[in-house]
C-alpha cells in the first residue's frame, strides 16, 4: 500500500473561487471583477485546466478590498491607491538594509525630497 503525503490544513490550501466567494462574502462574478481591477495585488494560482485556486494572502486581499469598497465606500481607483500604499509599506517594512548602502534608502528619481503641500 502506497503512502499519502500528508496535506496542509484547510486554512493553508489554495481554494476554488467559490469556497473564496463564501469565506468573503461576494459572489464569484465580483471576485473575477476585482481579479481584473486589482490585478497588481490579486494573484490566484491557476490549475494546469487554467481553474482559480485562491491562496491565504488572496483571501485576505479580498476581504480588504471589500472592506474598502463596502464598508469605507472607497472607490475603485481610491481603493487601489489604498492598497498601493498598504502593500509598499509592508514591503518597505520587510526590507533589510544592505551593507552597501549603510542602511539609508535612495531616493526615486523624480520625486521631490522635500514635504508635500
């Protein structure tokens, strides 16, 4: 008899798109929807028949994008811009500082280093 390789918890496994629309809360015609608009946040894994599996992280970014644009009724490109900054701060966050660069960050060109209006 052939041994099994054990498999993740439930909570670890990528889902089908709609056991995501029930963990979320929407129907899976809105969750294609936000695939496409927030397409720089929202990456689904795809099975070799090209079916979306959902991963941890994807949930979480979709109930954050409801949580945007049903609760704090932000708009899609205002919710965009929210999560932009989410994602770059946790990024940021993450970052370690290199030893050649002494721990100090360079600035982006074309960007003022001085304090907005």
């Amino acid at each position: 008899m052939r041994k099994r390789k054990p498999k993740p918890p439930v909570e670890q496994r990528p889902v089908s798109i709609s056991t995501a629309s029930v963990l979320v809360g929407v129907e899976t015609h809105t969750i294609r929807y936000w695939e496409r608009e927030f397409a720089e946040f929202l990456h689904p894994v795809r099975t070799a028949g090209g079916q979306r599996r959902y991963r941890p992280e994807d949930i979480e970014v979709l109930k954050e994008i409801k949580r945007l644009l049903k609760e704090e009724l932000y708009t899609i490109a205002g919710a965009k811009r929210k999560l932009a900054q989410r994602f770059e701060a946790q990024s940021s966050a993450s970052e370690t500082p290199s030893a050649g660069n002494n721990g100090t960050h360079a600035t982006k060109r074309g960007k003022r280093a001085t304090a907005t209006r």
